[in-house]
C-alpha cells in the first residue's frame, strides 16, 4: 500500500491507527499531514529493534571489527567501484 492510500484510508477512518517506521520521502516534511495525526506514529527506524535483531547487529560489528584488524574481509562490506 502506498502512503497516498495509507493517508487516505486514515483520514476515512478505514484505518484506526497507522504506525510507520519508513516514510518516502524520508524524512517527511515538517508541515505533512501525517505529522498532524492523533492517529499515526511515526518511528524512526526502530522497527526491527527487538533484543535478538539488536544483539545480532552487535554481533556482525564485532565480527566486522575484528576481521578489519587480521586483515581478514568483512562482511557486509560495501563495494564502491573506486575501491
């Protein structure tokens, strides 16, 4: 669903109450409508911040580390093509 049906599905009342962790654009204008909603959250990218997901990011960044400092590659390691 797009958030133009998101918006009016919720000033329709066919939605009760929005939460949304991603908006486009991103991030929103201060003066969008949803912004003035008693009905919609918006949260800032803490969706996937359950304790497994946060202890797992954790994990990839001392994994990154400490391949980073052997030498070794790391993973999830962005290319650039002038690299």
């Amino acid at each position: 669903m797009s958030i133009l049906q998101m918006i009016a599905r919720i000033f329709l009342y066919k939605i009760t109450y929005l939460g949304l962790d991603v908006t486009v654009p991103e991030p929103l204008p201060t003066d969008h409508c949803l912004l003035t909603l008693d009905n919609c959250t918006i949260f800032p990218h803490i969706g996937s911040a359950d304790v497994y997901a946060r202890h797992q990011m954790a994990q990839i960044c001392v994994d990154n580390l400490l391949n980073f400092f052997s030498g070794k590659p790391m993973a999830h390691q962005l290319k650039t093509d002038n690299a």
